[in-house]
C-alpha cells in the first residue's frame, strides 16, 4: 500500500523533485507560488507536508514524501542527481551498506587499540556481545547516555561483567572517516579517554548507525572485574 502510495502522489504532485531549501524562493524565480490550502492524506490519515500551489499544481519535496510514505531519497553528490530507494526507510542520505558498516567498525576497534598501545594500556579483544550490545544502542541513536538501558543491553547480550562505554555523536561526515572521527572526539575528551584506555579492561565491542545525517557511535569497553548493575 505504501508504495502505490508513493506512485500515487508523485503522480499526483507535479514537480515534487525538490529535496531542500524554501520551496516558495525556489519557484518564485519564475512562477508566483502560494502556499496550498489543500489537506494531504496518507492511508486516509491527514498528514502535514509544506506545500505551495503554482499554476493550480501542488508542489512538495520528494524528501517529504518519502519521510511521509516509508522510501528513502537523497542527492547523490557524485552523480549530481536524485537517488531514490524504494526498498529502503528514508534517511535521507545514501544506505550504509552492511560491508561498509563492519569496515566502520572493525577500524574503530583497530585505531581504538593503538590509542590503547601508545599510553600503555593492554590490546582489547573483540567480544560479540559487546559488538551487539553497542549496535544496539547505537541504532537507538541516543544523543547522550541513557544508563539504564545501555546497562540492559549489555546484560541482555549476555556479557555477565560491568563495562566502560563512549558516545559520541557527529554530523556531516563520510562514511570513510567515521571511525577517525569517533575515535579523534574520544581522544579529546577527558572522559571518554579514561574509559577508552582504563587499565582493566580486555574486551571491546562497538556499534555505528547514521541517520539523516547523523553518526552514532558507541565503545563498550569489558571490565571482568567489574560489575553490571542490571545484570543478572
């Protein structure tokens, strides 16, 4: 149903390949524009777009579409066009790739223990529980620390001892410089430092998701000798 719906209002709302800016300035360059008085509806529910009419026509953002009906679209810089992925939530950026997403990670774990190397801290060994438990708050894209809930992820994994963990979170960055900049914004901060290369941990997992935009990301650090309030 979502998708005839798509069909149908791209159908319906001629010019609708705008994806940013002030619809209004754009078209007044050459045609007046008003905002529209018409109610959209999706599924039979009203739903709130910015909306002008030029010419009788409604005219909206494709990006408001696919956020509304469930597809994602984004320009695609490289190619200088408009990508649209049907089969895709919208984001508004292109989808992350599962490969891109281990790379993502695996590289953060790596610039992680050479931060750990240099100011003599032990090698941190991947643990799968951490990784999925940092995934997990990762694509929950937290803004700041939610303690309960991290600590029930954790627990949840499995991983029956306490942890250190970072969040960092950032905007406007490639996919291929993702783990420097978490890792840079952990380096410069005091406190994400000291979890980064406490001495007794030996376990690590990490978790990357990008929405919008915007990168999550998660560093659970395992600390066998320390312990999870909400674990079991």
């Amino acid at each position: 149903m979502k998708q005839r719906m798509a069909c149908l209002l791209i159908g319906i709302l001629m010019g609708a390949v705008l994806l940013g800016g002030n619809i209004a300035q754009a078209a007044e360059a050459f045609l007046k524009a008003f905002p529209s008085a018409n109610q959209f509806y999706l599924d039979g529910e009203p739903v709130q777009m910015e909306a002008y009419a030029i010419n009788g026509s409604n005219y909206v953002r494709l990006r408001d579409i696919g956020e509304a009906v469930g597809f994602n679209v984004y320009w695609d810089n490289e190619n200088h066009c408009v990508q649209v992925e049907s089969d895709k939530p919208y984001t508004g950026q292109p989808s992350l790739p599962t490969d891109d997403l281990e790379a993502v990670r695996s590289e953060m774990v790596e610039r992680i223990n050479d931060v750990r190397m240099q100011n003599g801290a032990q090698f941190l060994r991947i643990d799968d529980r951490l990784m999925a438990a940092a995934q997990e708050c990762a694509d929950k894209h937290y803004t700041w620390h939610h303690d309960l809930e991290e600590c029930e992820a954790v627990a949840r994994s499995g991983y029956p001892h306490g942890f250190g963990i970072n969040l960092t979170v950032f905007t406007l960055c490639p996919t291929d410089h993702v783990a420097e900049q978490a890792v840079e914004n952990w380096v410069n901060s005091p406190g994400h430092f000291r979890t980064m290369t406490v001495a007794d941990g030996d376990s690590i997992g990490v978790g990357v998701a990008r929405e919008n935009g915007v990168t999550y990301c998660y560093m659970i650090v395992g600390r066998p000798g320390a312990y999870n309030p909400y674990g079991a």
